[in-house]
C-alpha cells in the first residue's frame, strides 16, 4: 500500500497504515533504524530526520499506524503509558486546575498526587458515573478532564460523549486512558475527547513484552504543543520497541476478538460458580453501566474482577492453585494472567480509598488472554476445587 486512506478497514490500517515498503530496498516490514542521528548533506540541509530524539523513521510508521487505528490525526509515542500521562501534565501550568475520575490506574494517581501536586497543579477527584458531578467540578482555574473507562480494577464506566461535551463548553481539555478496551473497541475522539491515551505495554502491544506509551490527537495546536514536549522531555520509545508494538498491532484486532469472546464466557461462568461472589464485566447484564458500555463499546474486553466467597485466605489458595492463569501484575497479553488488587497492583492506594473503592481482601481481577476457553475454564475448575 502507498499511502494511507483511512477509509479502509481496521484490519487493514492494522497491517499497512504508515508502513509502504521500504523505498530504498523494497522491504515490507518497516526497518528498525536503530540509529540517532542522520547525515546532513549541507548544514541544514536533512531528510526530514536530525536527531532520533526528535524523529526515527520507525517510530514514524508506529506513530502513523497509531493515529489511524484510533481514527485521530496525529499519534505520539511514549517509552511508557505514564510518560505520555506526563508529557499531557506539562500543557498545564502551577495554579492550573484537573478534574480526574475518582478511580483511575494507580501510577496515573501517584503522579498527579507525588509529582504534579507538590509542582503546583491542583486535582479533585470526583465520581465521573454521574456527569453533573463534573459541572460541579469545574472552576474557572479547571484546564484538564481526565476520564479511565473502564477503570481499573472496579471496571466503572463514564459516559465520554456527555463529560466531553460539558469539558469542551467551559474550555477544558479532555483525555481519556483508553487502555482497557483498545483502539479497536473504543473510539473516545469520536465521542468528542481531545486526547486520548494508552499504556500500549497492555493490549496495544499484546505481547508482554515492551514497555510504551501513545496519545492520539485531532487539534492541530494541542499536536504542536505536545510534540514540542515529546521532544523537550525525551521520553520517546526505541526504535526497537517501535518495531515490537508496531508488529502486535498487526493483529489488534484479531486478538482483541478473542479476548472478548473469553473474557465473555469465562464472566459467564464465574457469575454462576457457588464459590464466587460477584462478577464485574460490563458485558453482563448484571453491571450497572451495561446500557453506557453497549453505547460507547464495540466489545467488552477480557478485564473481569471478581470476589471470590471469603477472604484473603481463600484468595490466596484460589491463587497459588492455577497452573494456566498466570500471578502476575499487568494485563492484556496474549496470555491470561491474575492478581490481586488489594496486595498488588493497588497497594500504593491508601487503605481507606481502596475500601471506598471496594478493593476488598477477596477481590480477583482477571485479564483473559486468547488462549483455548476449555483450557481456561479447565484451570479456574480445578482451583476453585481447592478453596
Ligand atoms: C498500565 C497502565 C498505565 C501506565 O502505563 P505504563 O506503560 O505502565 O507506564 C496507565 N493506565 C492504565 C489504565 C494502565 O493499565
């Protein structure tokens, strides 16, 4: 393919967007130019490339098939999820306001709480679900809306169309963490969001092995404004991790599907099973926002969270006891993996919070991978078996 028509299918952008054939070579996977910097052929005189800080021609092609998976203009592309968060962070100024979901990933918190706070940036945390509580948020010193949905690990839901539109009105920049359902199932940009973020370490990638960050943007100016800082700062990816996301993203989609279609299954079975005590997916008919996940959502994803009947005791057992499902933090790989919050993941989280939250002791959260269902299903059985 020569040049990207964004008309094509997902798939298809999957595969090609940003990625015609190496011209010199004719070769179809995108070099890894493992370079960092470029001849000149007069002082000044360049290719377009300088200094691989500021451009790489892998990261080029990432960037590109970034932005036309997720429908934007212009991607970024980050060493991690939460240097994308920072570079956001730096459009604001000391006194500058944030209104941020009341359950967001625990790194997004701790830097806005450890890093931006004592630098000037104030943030209230509000409950999202209800929309009336952002316009109660806002102040006139308000720059910037971040919205998680699904969150992680209650798997809350905001509705993007509504809080974009009050954000936009009163001239707030919007951001959505899009990393639970992907580009390919959820499009926040087309609800209206400014930017949108990933920690593409998780599905984007789907691999389990790079650490990486992205934002997609539409505006022209917010573009500008955070390519300066991509460059300013210098957290960019290598172009051998460019290389590694850009190839998992050649079967986002495909991927995505089958953890779907398991993490479908396997919230249907848990809802049934004697030793478990709700079940958290927006795919059930059971979860409060399933109407708001069916409107904003092409899919439900493969995050589910579960309590298991008791507590720590029982949930260590269930734990120690799979053999498939992996005890590991992170999610979204290929390979299905388990965790406990309350120990792992969210232990930065204050105590009190996590109980608010409803981080309790027997509290499992769930990435399904796209292994075989059976064998899955299998694993869970005979875990449970021992509890
Ligand atoms: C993992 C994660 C991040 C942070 O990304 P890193 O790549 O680990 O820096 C941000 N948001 C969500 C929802 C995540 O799951």
């Amino acid at each position: 393919m020569k040049e990207t028509n964004t008309k094509l299918g997902f798939g298809t952008l999957a595969i090609h967007a940003g990625q015609p054939p190496e011209p010199r070579t004719g070769a179809v996977m995108t070099p890894i130019f493992q370079t960092s910097t470029y001849a000149q052929r007069s002082p000044g005189e360049h290719t377009g490339y300088e200094y691989s800080r500021t451009d790489n021609p892998t990261r080029t092609a990432y960037q590109e098939c970034l932005a036309a998976l997720e429908g934007g203009k212009y991607a970024l592309a980050f060493a991690s999820g939460l240097a994308a968060n920072d570079c956001i962070l730096h459009l604001l100024k000391p006194g500058d306001h944030v209104v941020c979901g009341d359950d967001v990933y625990g790194g997004t918190f701790r830097i806005f709480d450890k890093v931006f706070k004592p630098m000037g940036l104030e943030f209230d945390y509000v409950d999202l679900t209800k929309p009336e509580n952002l316009d109660k948020a806002i102040r006139p010193n308000t720059k910037l809306l971040w919205m998680e949905t699904p969150t992680n690990p209650t798997l809350k839901l905001v509705d993007i169309e509504k809080l974009a539109k009050i954000a936009r009105a009163k001239n707030v920049i919007s951001a959505v963490d899009n990393t639970f359902m992907s580009s390919f199932f959820q499009k926040p940009l087309a609800f209206g969001a400014d930017l949108v973020v990933h920690s593409v370490t998780k599905y984007m990638n789907g691999h389990s092995d790079v650490v990486g960050g992205a934002i997609i943007v539409n505006s022209d100016d917010l573009y500008q404004r955070l390519k300066f800082y991509q460059n300013a700062i210098g957290a960019v990816p290598a172009p051998m991790d460019c290389f590694l996301v850009m190839r998992g993203l050649k079967t986002l989609h495909l991927r995505m599907e089958r953890h779907d279609q398991n993490g479908r299954a396997i919230a249907a079975y848990l809802e049934k099973h004697p030793k478990v005590e709700k079940v958290i997916y927006p795919g059930l008919t059971s979860h409060p926002q399933h109407e708001l996940a069916k409107k904003q959502m092409t899919g439900f994803g493969g995050m589910i969270t579960f309590y298991i009947k008791g507590g720590l005791k029982e949930s260590r057992t269930f734990l120690e006891s799979l053999q498939l499902f992996t005890l590991a933090e992170s999610l979204g790989g290929v390979e299905s993996l388990i965790e406990h919050p309350a120990i792992m993941t969210h232990a930065s989280i204050p105590a009190e919070t996590r109980k608010e939250l409803g981080i309790a002791d027997n509290m499992i959260r769930v990435s399904c991978g796209v292994e075989d269902l059976v064998d899955l299903r299998n694993d869970l059985d005979q875990a449970f078996a021992r509890v």
